[in-house]
C-alpha cells in the first residue's frame, strides 16, 4: 500500500457543526413578509387594488395561510444553517433549496465585529460580522447568543493570530485599555454646531412651503419633503443615536470601538490594515479645538476612529492607529500663482511630508488633514493641465490600498517631480521595514 494509501486510511477528525441561536427563526420568518410589502411600494395601485377586492373572510384566510408559512420557513432556513471553525478556515452552511456553504480562511480574517440591534439586546443575542480580505461584503452569523458570540470572536481571532487549535478557545477575549469615551453632551453640542446639520434641517424647512406656493401640490411636496427631513434627521438625531456613548480602546487584537444608542456595535480597527488617518476640523470647533477622526481601511467598513475629541486628545488615539507618527502642525502652502487656477481655495491646500506619513490638506471652511503612510502607498502619479503647466504648478496623487486617492494639489512644478521620485523611494523602503499585519503580533 502508497504512503498516499496510508494518508487516504487516516480518517479526518468530525467536525463540529453549531446551529444558531433558536430566536433567529423569528427573525427569518419575517421575510416572506418583507417581499410582500416590497411588492406594495413598487407597485402601489395594483396593492390597492388587490386590497379593495378582500373580504374579512379572504384576509382571514390568506393570514391563517401566511403566518404558519412564514414560520415554517423561517424554521427550516434555521435548520439547514450550521457553521463550524476547523484548523484552517470557518465554514459557513446554508440553504434551504439551493445549499450555499462559504469556506473563510483564518488567516484572511481581518475584522470580526459583534453587533447587538435593540430588539436582539432584549433577546439576549447578537450579530457576528466577518471582514475578510478582497471580499465585498461581511459574512454575517445572526443570531448568536451574547456569550456566544463574543467566545466564537476571540476564538477566531486566537486562531488567525496562530495560536495553536486546541489552545484559541482557551486564549479567550484580549483585555483592553480605554483610550477614549465621547461624553453624549460634548457629541450633542458638536452636531449642533455642524454646518451640514444646520443646512439640511434648513433645507428641510424652506424648501417645501417654496414649492407649494410653486406648484400647490401636496404629493409634490411630501416627494420633496420627506427625503429632506430624512437627511436631516440622519444628519442630526441619526448620527447622535449611532455615535452614542463612543468608546475607543487598545487591545492585542487592534483598537475597539463600541457605539450605539439603540443598536451596540462593538467594532475593531484591524492592526496594519489603516491606509489613511483623515483629521477633520469643521469651521465652529475650530475655536474650541475640536476635530473628528475618520480611517480608511483595507476591505472594511468602518471609517470613524473618533466622532469628536480635542485635537490633543485625538492624536493621542491616531499614535495608537500609526505608532511613531506625528501629525504635522503646519503643512505648506503652495506658492501664491496658484491663485491663478483656484483663486480662493488654494488658501487651503497644503503639503507635509515627514519621515513616516505623507499628509495633505485641503479645505477652507471644513478643513481636511489625510495622513497616508509611506508603507501604505501603492502607487504615485503626477498630473499637469494645460493652464497650470502654464503657472509651473501640478498635483501629486498618492493611491493607498484601500482604493482611495490623496492628493496634494497645486505644488510647484519642480518640487513636485522630486516629490514624486522621492516619495516613490520612501515608500519601497516603508512597505521592507512595515510591521506584520497579523492579530495579536
């Protein structure tokens, strides 16, 4: 008998499937539901019409009949849902008709966030998000319980960071030190005095008696209307009820960030991952040094690190993101003919380039700092039109691996042809001495 023989003979350890939480069934069962009333809003007449030709018996009948199914269904979608975690990858089965089952290697993972909406909190669950590397969108595990889901969390963060199988469920969740909490006083005051909160809540307001003086008609206006107060409330209330109660802290994993008002999302910033740190300073916190902190990660949603801090306070958080960078304090100004081909907004472009980032600015009333660091950059390019070769001046773009693009316009044409060649050299020689992007290195 082959040695492959042999191989072939060694049965394979059984692998141990888990079901999800037995709530989850009630939350499937909703679906069926759901395409019913998605039929209603595409198409409203005929909805009306089907609804003016019910009798009380017919709507009896067709409840009798869609209840019991929608529940069957959300059963079965439950039943035939199974996941399990080997040595190498999490194995995620499902399927009711058509079988699906989504093999995830550990090594790819690059976040895992556990997200509890209102109504699961009551449950006494919770929603597991998997950010994996070059996929579009997160597997999800919904619903797990609360324990569960934060053991299976630090599980599978142990095996990605290398710990041996048998001992990652033993490695447990990583102790964590706060850095930061956003009081909800100081995160009100700060959307308050938020110009695009001000300017949506006004359009909200002046648009729609505009229009029916215009047009004295109402469908007109609620089409206007409602969009407007929708935005607005985004804007305002929407954004204090997600960036409730912000808490930011430092942990082997990464940093975490837990936030929420209604539904707590319990979130980390994968180490290694950042490409770029944006620091923003709208025109009314200015005066009281306040900025918000914004990322940009590889694969992964998420893109606030601090909804609102003072300035000292916020770069404190960004040493902890891009260890041994220090922000710039004043980035330069490109020369004054750049007023030739952005008469008022070349005022707000600058440039800095320090020994670990490459850090553009632009903006006058709501200024923008990007911090890129050269072991992030993935490629660099020079641009130059027509009228600002005329003026000597062009842009530098800088591409990070997140798929956005930094730019620092309006520079002198020379310093920007050695920006270029210089810039390209810092960033080979940022990419050969960048620490490892792994968990818990």
């Amino acid at each position: 008998m082959t040695a492959t023989g042999l191989d072939d003979a060694v049965p394979r350890p059984p692998v141990d499937e888990r079901r999800l939480h037995p709530v989850t069934p009630f939350r499937r069962a909703w679906a069926p539901v759901t395409v019913l009333a998605g039929w209603a809003v595409h198409d409203p007449n005929g909805a009306q019409e089907q609804a003016q030709r019910l009798t009380s018996t017919m709507l009896l009948t067709g409840l009798a009949v869609l209840v019991p199914a929608a529940g069957l269904y959300g059963f079965l979608s439950w039943w035939f849902t199974h996941y399990a975690v080997t040595d190498s990858e999490l194995r995620i089965r499902t399927g009711l008709l058509f079988r699906r089952t989504a093999h995830i290697r550990l090594e790819r993972i690059q976040a895992v966030d556990v997200t509890r909406p209102l109504l699961a909190r009551g449950a006494g669950v919770a929603k597991l998000r998997i950010d994996v590397v070059g996929a579009d969108k997160k597997d999800e595990l919904a619903f797990l319980g609360e324990r569960e889901a934060r053991e299976l969390r630090a599980e599978l963060l142990a095996r990605a960071a290398g710990f041996a199988p048998e001992a990652a469920r033993e490695v447990g969740e990583a102790p964590a030190c706060e850095l930061l909490r956003v009081p909800p006083r100081g995160l009100a005051l700060a959307l308050l005095l938020t110009g695009a909160t001000w300017g949506s809540l006004t359009a909200a307001l002046v648009v729609p008696p505009l229009l029916w003086l215009a047009t004295h008609s109402l469908w007109t206006v609620l089409a206007v209307a409602l969009p407007l107060l929708g935005a607005a409330g985004a804007r305002s209330a929407g954004r204090f009820v997600a960036e409730y109660d912000w808490t930011v802290a430092e942990s082997p994993d990464g940093l975490r960030i837990d936030h929420g008002l209604l539904d707590r999302a319990h979130e980390t910033v994968p180490p290694g991952r950042v490409q770029t740190v944006r620091i923003v300073e709208p025109l009314l916190w200015r005066r009281l040094g306040w900025v918000r902190v914004e990322l940009d990660v590889a694969g992964s949603d998420n893109s606030v690190l601090v909804p609102v801090a003072p300035r000292a306070v916020a770069e404190s958080v960004i040493a902890h993101v891009l260890p041994g960078v220090t922000v710039p304090a004043a980035p330069s100004r490109p020369p004054r003919r750049a007023g030739r081909c952005a008469p008022v907004r070349w005022r707000g472009y600058g440039l800095a380039v320090t020994e670990s980032v490459f850090a553009a600015r632009h903006g006058l009333l709501r200024r923008h700092l990007a911090l890129v660091p050269h072991a992030k950059v993935q490629s660099v390019r020079l641009t130059q039109g027509p009228w600002k070769r005329l003026w000597r001046l062009a842009d530098v773009h800088v591409d990070t691996g997140a798929g956005k693009t930094v730019t620092a316009r309006l520079r002198d044409a020379e310093d920007a042809a050695r920006l270029l060649s210089e810039q390209a050299e810092r960033s080979r020689t940022g990419r050969r001495d960048a620490r490892p992007d792994r968990w818990m290195a």
